[in-house]
C-alpha cells in the first residue's frame, strides 16, 4: 500500500525514477508501468492537459525564480506535509543550475505512456514525455483528490537527449530482391499486318 505522504519524485534521474515514499526509496527501473488494479481515471483530455501543464510550468516557474513556494502551496496537503519550500529548492537544485527550461510544454502536446489510473489508494497517475529536440521531458505525476479537485502529490521530471533521426533511403526494388536491376527490354517496331485480299 502507498503512504499518503509521497515526497516529491525525485527531479532528474536519467535511467530510473526515484519516488520518495515516506522516506523509502522505490525504484522504476524500466520506466512508468501501470499500477496494479488500478482503474482508468475518469477525466477527459482538456483536464488532463492541465494538470500536467500547469504542474509542469508551476515547477519550470520555481526553477527559474528558485521560489518554490507556490509550488508547495498547489501541492495537496500530504504534499505540503513532506515538502518544504526549502527542501523542493534542494531536490531542483541541479535543474535550477542546469537552467532547465520547461516553458515549451505549454504548447507541445505530451505523450502519455501510463494513461490516468485511479490507484486503489484514491490517487490518480499518469505518466509520459514531450517529444521535443534536442531534449525530451519526461514526466511522472500523481495527484490526490481534494476538495473535489485534484492536487499535486507527486512530481517526477527528467530530461533525455531525443536528437532526430534520419530515415533510412529506400532500397532499390532489385536489391530487395537480391537481385541485379535488369533493364527492361526495348520496344521493337512492328510491321503493319498485311492488307486483306479484296
């Protein structure tokens, strides 16, 4: 069962995300996998934009000001509880200091890998990235019902390099074949056919 005092996820873990449960370290090796038994969450796209947009850009805020006390204050209670405005400061520090910046996620639609579940602790998750060059963000949130509104309870973000790649040329149609090209035989004039005796 999950404490319902998650930490902040941790802010940039290459390979593996970090959450910090009441003190214990669990680590997703393999990327965001779906909960066990949970349910899909009952919310439409525009409400999903905006809770990861807006605490995506809440974060990309305190980053660029090093004040995250508004990001504190959106969080839900158990949030508030686990995170002071101090301690989120040092769990960013190496973003702030990268001078990461997040603001394009207010216009590039996220991808999402982990669609929104209802865990069967209440919460809901969701997971995903921005496909965005040279650097794509990946995220992972978690949310508790408050006040008839989710608030943020959980925040993972990291960046990896997605530099684009060129496709392949085609193949030739002889070299699928594994065969030489051939060149295709010439038209040869024809002779009109004899005229028919009368």
């Amino acid at each position: 069962m999950v404490s319902r005092r998650l930490a902040i996820i941790a802010p940039r873990v290459s390979a593996a995300l970090l959450i910090l449960l009441a003190g214990c370290a669990v680590t997703l090796a393999q990327g965001p996998q779906p909960t066990p038994n949970a349910k899909p969450a009952n919310i439409d796209r525009n409400g999903v934009l905006m809770l990861i947009r807006s605490s995506l850009l809440a974060l990309d805020q305190a980053n660029k000001t090093g004040n995250y006390t508004v990001l504190r204050d959106l969080g839900a209670p158990g949030f508030q509880v686990a995170n002071t405005a101090a301690r989120l400061s040092e769990i960013f520090a190496s973003q702030r200091n990268d001078k990461l910046d997040l603001s394009g996620v207010s216009v590039i639609d996220p991808q999402l890998s982990v669609l929104p579940e209802i865990a069967p602790n209440g919460m809901m998750r969701m997971a995903g990235f921005f496909p965005s060059v040279p650097s794509q963000v990946n995220f992972e949130l978690l949310f508790a019902p408050v006040d008839s509104q989710w608030r943020l309870f959980g925040l993972s973000v990291n960046v990896a390099q997605s530099a684009p790649v060129a496709p392949a040329p085609p193949a030739p149609a002889a070299a699928k074949n594994g065969a030489a090209a051939k060149k295709p035989p010439e038209a040869k004039p024809t002779s009109p056919p004899p005229a028919a005796p009368k």
